[in-house]
C-alpha cells in the first residue's frame, strides 16, 4: 500500500511539472480593422487568440472580417460612437440622444456588414458611453443579435455594465491601450504593462491598431510571451469578475431648457450714484400717487355728484 502511494505521488509531482500552470489569460484585440489590408494580413498570421474589430462603413469590412473568421479569430463590430470632443462624426455614429429604433437599424445595419461578428466594441465614444440614456438602447439591441459588448474604456464614468443590467448582455472592459503613440518602445511598455496587469488579476485585455509599429512589437513579443501567461479570445472573459466603477447617471434624456426670450443684460446698474429722499419729499409723492389712483378719483366723483337731482 505505501509503495502504491509512493507512485501515485510520484505521478502527480511530474505531472504538475509537466502542466503549464497559468496565472493570467491576456486577451488581445486589434481594432479599425477594414482600412488598411496589408498590416491586417499580418495580424491574421498572428495566433489565432487575437481579436479583431471591424469598422463597418470601411472599404475591405466584410473581406477582411470572413478573411479574420476563416484563419481561427474572433471577429467584433467596432462601431463609431459620439465623443465628448466636438470633432466630425463618422457615418451611422450613435449618439445618446437618438431613438431606440435609429440605433437598432444602425447596429442591425452594422451586423449585416460584419458577417461572423460575435461581439461589439466602442470606436472613440466618450459621450455615448457615459450616457446611460443612451447605453440602455444599446443594450436592447445588442440583446437581439447576441452580441457582448467590448467596453473600450475610452472615459472613466462608463454606463456601459450599468446599461447591461437586467439584460442577457455580457459586459467586458479594456484594460490596456497598447499604441497610444506608435513607438516602439512605448508599445513594448503597454504590452508588459498588459502582461503585469493579467497576472495581478487573472485576466486584461489590451486593445491596439493595425500600425505597422504596433504589429512589429507584436511580432516580437508575442513569440516570448511569458509561460504563465496564455492568450486567450475577449469571449473566453465574460464570466471573469468585473467591477462596475461607474457613478450613477441619469437613465433619462437631458431635460430641454425652455429658451429665454430676454438674454444679454442681466442687471442693470445705475450710472451715477442715487440722490437721497428725504422724508417730506417722500411722503409728498405718496400722497399724490394716492390722491390721482383710481379707486380715489371715483369716489370723488361720486361725492361731487351726490346730491344733484337728475
């Protein structure tokens, strides 16, 4: 009997030595794919664990997105969303005050450009996404195509778990923007950077774009990724715990000022100092006031016409 468990032991330890054991997954996303082919190709060279998120009004969006789901990726809608910058908007860009049927057509519209989409992730979006009006919409639609949605985290105060709640979508949030500038040794920081975070936590995502520097440092690193550390589809996440650090917004529309006809002056100043009033010269003018009133002229009427025989 010992010596049986001496050789289950010993099976075990080489067996635990012999398995991987992964402390975090990283899940890796490219976005605004559908603009430029030739990068893009190289992306889908790349392990199949990286995503990729499709502008729909791009010029290659359905080539590139059957190209993306026949080599093994996962493909996203990467759908434009109003910002809080006052900056051109792009085609079908939803807006936080737009109807709910507008945003569907614009998002059925979307899927039908992007065949194989299984989730959506946010292009730009500050405004949209911390409205939580607008994000409620959003996620009635997105429960019709079941899709989960991306958040690209590009503002704090995201409604986006929020707006969720209640519905069968599933909300996951970026962790990490790997090419805010598009230099390399910035891009290899925010790729270990990625890397740390998914270890400390279990999991993180790390958006970046078809660059050429973004996809140099990708080829890179990718091959050196560390053993505990596995790469993993942004689907493979939605039932890791994520936290809603969100403040509580209004579920409404912005409530509509009624105009005011009198804007401009809003107070108006005496030029030169007021003269003082004293108290014979304010008692005089009461007295006038009183004597030429109304109600006083037609009693004196009547008292002047009081005893007149008609």
């Amino acid at each position: 009997m010992l010596q049986f468990r001496r050789i289950v032991f010993s099976v075990v330890s080489v067996l635990a030595l012999a398995a991987p054991v992964y402390a975090g997954k990283l899940a890796i996303v490219i976005d605004d794919f559908g603009y430029r082919p030739h990068y893009e190709n190289q992306v889908l060279a790349m392990p199949s664990a990286i995503s990729v998120a499709v502008l729909p009004n791009a010029p290659h969006a359905r080539e590139m997105a059957t190209k993306a789901h026949n080599s093994g990726h996962q493909v996203l809608i990467h759908l434009p969303m109003a910002p809080l910058s006052k900056q051109p908007l792009e085609k079908d860009t939803l807006r936080p005050e737009m109807s709910s049927d507008e945003i569907d057509r614009i998002i059925r519209d979307a899927y039908n450009k992007v065949p194989f989409a299984v989730g959506l992730n946010n292009h730009m979006g500050s405004a949209m996404t911390s409205s939580l009006y607008g994000m409620l919409k959003v996620m009635q639609s997105l429960e019709r195509y079941n899709l989960y949605f991306l958040d690209s985290m590009t503002i704090g105060n995201s409604q986006a778990m929020r707006a969720a709640q209640g519905t069968g979508v599933k909300v996951i949030k970026r962790k990490v923007f790997l090419d805010d500038t598009q230099n390399d040794a910035d891009i290899r920081v925010q790729f270990n950077r990625a890397v740390q975070l998914a270890r400390r936590n279990g999991s993180a995502i790390a958006i970046g774009h078809p660059h050429p520097s973004t996809v140099r440092v990708l080829q890179q690193m990718l091959p050196a990724l560390p053993a505990d550390i596995t790469l993993v589809r942004p689907s493979d996440l939605l039932n890791e715990p994520q936290v809603d650090t969100s403040r509580p917004g209004s579920a409404q529309p912005p409530a509509t000022q009624p105009r005011n006809p009198f804007s401009g002056v809003k107070n108006c100043r005496a030029k030169q100092p007021l003269e003082p009033v004293n108290a014979t010269r304010f008692f005089t003018v009461i007295s006038e006031s009183v004597s030429q009133s109304t109600l006083v002229q037609y009693f004196q009427h009547q008292w002047q016409g009081w005893g007149r025989k008609a």
